[in-house]
C-alpha cells in the first residue's frame, strides 16, 4: 500500500474526541492557502460541523465552536 | 487490486491522475458534505450534490430518467464514458451514485479506491474552479428495479431462509438506542431493527486510509454473521446511502450474485405502522 504523502503545508490532520458525550473525529488540511475543518460523528461520519481560517488553530475552532452548539 | 470479483469497477488514485486528461473519462465527486467540492477536487471534476441533484425531494425517490439523462448530458457524460466516482467518507455518497448509474444501465461506472480522503492524504493535486464540461446526449435505460428493494421485498423476507438482511448502521442504532446519529437531521418513530437483520458497520469494509479491505478481510466480516455468497442479501441503514456502499462490495468486490439495497430503510421501516422490529 502507498504511503500518505505527509507535506507539512497541507498535511491531513485527523484526531478523536468526545464532546457533549459525543464521539467526533476532527479532520483538518489545507488547500490553496486555506485551512479547514470538519468535525463529523464518528459513526456514520457525515459533517456535523464545519470550518475554514487562515490557519489551522482558527479553523478548528471555528468548527468545534458550531458543534458544541448542535450536540 | 486484490482479487476482487469486479476489479474493473474500481480504480486507484494513481490512475485517475493517469487518465485526467483521457477524454473518454469523466470523474465525478459526490460528497456527504456537499460543500467539499467547493473546497477542492481533483482537476477536472465534476461535483454532484446528492441531495438536490441525485434525489427526487418530492416523491423521496432516486432521479427519474428524464432528469437522470440531463444530469449524465450537463456533466459531459455519454452513453460510452468511464464514469469514475468518488467522495468523501470513504465513498459513502459516490457508491449511492454508482448504485442509481447502474441501476440505470450505465456501462462503465466505477468507484476511485479511498475517495477523497485517499486523495487528500496523499497531497494530490486539486482545484477549486467547477468543471464546466460540454453538454452531450445522453439516453438513459429503463430502471434495474432487481438492485433496488422495497418494503414489500423486505416484508416478503422476513423469517424466510435464504435471506440475509444486514443493518449496515451503528450499533447504537441497531439497538435502538438513539434513533438517529449526532447531527443528522433524519430520524423515525421507533428504535431498532428489521427482525433477524444482521449488524454489519457499513465503515467496517474500509481501511484507515479509507481503501477496501481485501476480499478475505470482506469474507471474514460478512461471513462470521452468517451472510454467505448463497443467499439472497437485502442491505439497507437510514436512507439507504451507506448501505448502497455495503450493497457494492457485496456485489462488485466479494462477487455475491443477489444482493439488493433497500433505500427506504429505517427511516421507512421504523415509521411503519404495524411493521415488526427487534432491539
């Protein structure tokens, strides 16, 4: 199997946590200068909240702010 | 790619960076978070919204074929175009694409190992300009009905040896212990599950990296719960898109020759009335 290509510019961040009793993953990269973030439940995995910044902290707070509001 | 049983109707990363420029290959992103295409997609994709693009709101059904035909047309697809999906969440939405292009008789149409995230990890190229591709002619098929299954299917099946029903959803779901995952707005009456319906997680079919197990890793999954190559196999979960991804390795990877997705699933089932469930 390949190797992830882990170029530090946009590296794919992806880390477990539970918030509200929640299990969350939050995933996080960088395209064309733009970082993002999704949050999504672990199981099924689908978005449960979103953001974007101008660097990788503000995009993760951005997001993680919305879903301690939605679960 | 291991020794799947339909090896054609999966394709490597690698290769759609080979064939971005093959004019007879069109590669569509289908996402779960509608908003990711947006983001960034692999050069050249085209980007469906499932919600409004591959589904009928008003009848809750799949595309009809009219609208099907402008879809393929408007997105530079035609009869005899390799259609590659992918998305993200380890192809959950772009296996729901590829179960309404087969079922409407779509040649070749195939599923890009790892979707997004694959993509993504590996720091392959993207870009943020929507493909504006140029509008062909496209005449769908009649609809497949044999992949699709409907409530009466599922209640001709119960208790019936021969049949396998296999909950792809969380176990908590299964359970009946929440009635919807954290976040997702659609939901039902009642908690639990078909009757006799085996619990198999949809995500178990992937690695980390969110590639397909191999076929004996497949096998050890769904065989251990009793689903075996033998019987008939009705797949559903909520709204029926996770299990469309069960329903394709079922189908295209491990090679079961009757398998069915029921896209009704809970959110029709458990607000039945008068529909039997366990928990």
């Amino acid at each position: 199997m390949e190797q992830p290509t882990t170029s530090n510019d946009r590296a794919y961040q992806s880390e477990k946590q539970t918030i509200n009793n929640c299990e969350v993953e939050i995933v996080s990269y960088q395209i064309n200068g733009t970082y993002y973030c999704h949050v999504n439940n672990i199981d099924p995995g689908a978005t449960i909240a979103r953001g974007k910044g101008a660097d990788r902290a503000t995009a993760v707070s951005i997001a993680l702010e919305k879903v301690h509001r939605r679960v | 790619m291991s020794n799947y049983a339909h090896p054609e109707t999966l394709v490597s990363t690698d290769w759609v960076v080979e064939n971005l420029e093959n004019d007879n290959v069109v590669v569509v992103e289908v996402d779960v978070d509608t908003a990711a295409y947006e983001e960034g997609h692999v050069p050249g994709s085209i980007g469906w919204n499932w919600h409004t693009q591959l589904s009928d709101n008003v009848r809750r059904d799949i595309i009809g074929k009219d609208d099907f035909e402008k879809l393929m047309g408007a997105s530079g697809i035609g009869n005899d175009t390799t259609v590659v999906l992918y998305g993200d969440n380890n192809n959950w939405f772009a296996a729901w694409a590829f179960w309404q292009l087969k079922m409407y008789g779509h040649k070749d149409v195939r599923l890009m190992n790892g979707g997004r995230k694959k993509w993504l990890l590996e720091g392959k190229a993207l870009e943020t300009d929507a493909a504006a591709p140029a509008v062909v002619s496209y005449s769908a098929g009649e609809v497949d009905k044999s992949l699709r299954a409907f409530q009466m299917d599922v209640f001709q099946s119960l208790g019936k040896d021969g049949v396998s029903l296999v909950d792809v959803r969380s176990p908590k779901e299964f359970s009946g212990e929440i009635l919807a995952p954290a976040g997702l707005p659609e939901t039902c009456q009642r908690g639990g599950h078909i009757p006799g319906a085996q619990n198999i997680g949809w995500g178990t079919a992937a690695n980390e990296d969110g590639t397909f197990k191999t076929v004996e890793e497949l096998k050890a999954i769904y065989e251990d719960k009793g689903v075996t190559s033998d019987k008939n196999v009705i797949t559903y979960c909520r709204i029926g898109e996770r299990s469309s991804l069960s329903w394709y390795v079922l189908k295209y990877l491990m090679g079961y020759e009757n398998v069915i997705n029921y896209d009704g699933s809970w959110t029709e089932w458990g607000n039945l009335v008068g529909a039997p469930i366990e928990k």
